[in-house]
C-alpha cells in the first residue's frame, strides 16, 4: 500500500499519464476482469497523490496497468507488467546495504532504495510465486528480476 506522498504532478502530466493509463487498461482487458475505467480513473481523480508512482514506474520505462481490486479497501491494484526489465530499473543491488559493500561495478542504486522513493511496494515472494501459478491476470505481467516486480496501489 502506498505510504503518504507530497510529490505532486503538473496538470499536463497527470493528463498524459491518465490516457497513457486508460490506453493500457483498455489493450489488456483480460487483467481487468470486472473492472470498469470509469471506476479506476474516478478513484485516480480523488487520490491524486497516488499518480505521481504511477508516473515514477512510467518513468523508469515501466508499464503499470490495474491487475485487480482489494475488496476489502476499495484499492484498485497496479502492477509493472512490462514484458521484461524496464531499463531504468536494471542492474540493481536489492538493498541498501549490498549496495553499500559493492567495491567494483557498483550499480547507481538499489530495488529497496529505489521502491522506497517512488513510494511503491515490492510483491512479496509468496504473492509473486502464488499469482503466477494460479492468475492467469498475472501470467499477462511477465515479470522477470526483483526489480521489475513493484506493486502499487491506489487508495
């Protein structure tokens, strides 16, 4: 779930990143299985706050898109499901600490550091491994390194 988040976008950026978005949704029906645009963009317009890490994963070369609803909080749920590694999230230390040990070759940064920064969640192993097996919405996503698999969602 997403932690709270001052990062705002311009009024140019939230409407490109809104038909990027909608573009995206309407493609990959298969993902949204009894969810309505309508709903997601109305939920994005009354938590605006939440765009500014969507636009971070777009950023990054990602390719957010909503894979699900959690009914418990009305969160509609936004995963990278990017065909392979986005290019701005590759070659990353998983966190800080390995980061900080690597002498040679040391990459610009780390999935937990950067996940942290764009205000986004990683998927949990068991969420990740239980999803691939048994969704079929998520078999679309084909996510390929930890650091490709973020999780986002909307409150």
């Amino acid at each position: 779930m997403l932690k709270g988040n001052n990062k705002k976008l311009l009024a140019e950026q939230i409407d490109d990143l809104q038909k990027i978005l909608k573009v995206r949704f309407e493609k990959n029906t298969s993902r949204q299985k009894g969810i309505e645009w309508a709903k997601v963009q109305l939920r994005l317009e009354t938590h605006s706050e939440k765009l500014w890490s969507l636009n971070e994963i777009e950023r990054t070369v990602g390719e957010p898109d909503v894979v699900g609803l959690d009914q418990a909080t009305g969160e509609f749920i936004f995963i990278d499901c990017s065909p392979k590694s986005p290019a701005g999230r590759r070659s990353l230390c998983y966190d800080p600490e390995a980061l900080a040990s690597r002498k040679a070759n040391k990459p610009k940064h780390s999935v937990l550091g950067m996940a942290k920064e764009m205000v986004i969640e990683l998927l949990k192993d068991e969420e990740y491994r239980c999803d691939l097996k048994n969704s079929s919405i998520y078999n679309d996503c084909k996510r390929q390194t930890l650091s490709h698999h973020l999780v986002k969602r909307n409150g």
